[in-house]
C-alpha cells in the first residue's frame, strides 16, 4: 500500500514542478501577451484534467485502504470471538 501513496506523492510533485516550471518559461518567452495567455490557458486546462486525475487515483487507493482496515477489523473481531 505505501508503493501506491508515493506514486500520488510523486506526481503530484511531478505536476507541481511542472506547473512552476511553465510559468517561469513563459515568462522568459518572447511571445505576445494574447500568444501567451492562450498557451496559458491551454496548459490549465491540461493541469487541471492531471489534477482531477490524480484526485481519482487518490480516491480509489483510500477506498482500497478503507476496504482493507474493514477486512482486518473484521477479521480480528472473528478471532477474538473464536478464543472466547
């Protein structure tokens, strides 16, 4: 389980410097304003489809998490009752 915690960790790092990185190209981009606000907002755009996937991925590993800690509970209340 904490294999797949740290591949959320990664890439949310991952896009975060991909974000910071972008910004500091375009500022440094001898392109026009109009040029650069659209390439901008395309970026967005594709951050935010990343960021909504990533929120997907975080979702289904903690319902994986939560199915587990179920199942241990479970499990360890049925041994308890089985040594009484």
């Amino acid at each position: 389980m904490p294999n797949k915690d740290a591949g959320v960790g990664f890439a949310a790092g991952l896009a975060i410097g991909a974000v910071i990185g972008l910004a500091i190209g375009f500022l440094y981009a001898p392109r026009s304003g109009e040029e650069t606000r659209e390439i901008l907002k395309d970026k967005a755009e594709m951050l935010k489809e990343k960021a909504e996937a990533l929120k997907e991925q975080a979702a289904e590993v903690m319902e994986q998490a939560k199915k587990a800690a179920k199942e241990a509970a479970a499990e360890a209340v049925k041994k308890v009752q089985e040594s009484l």
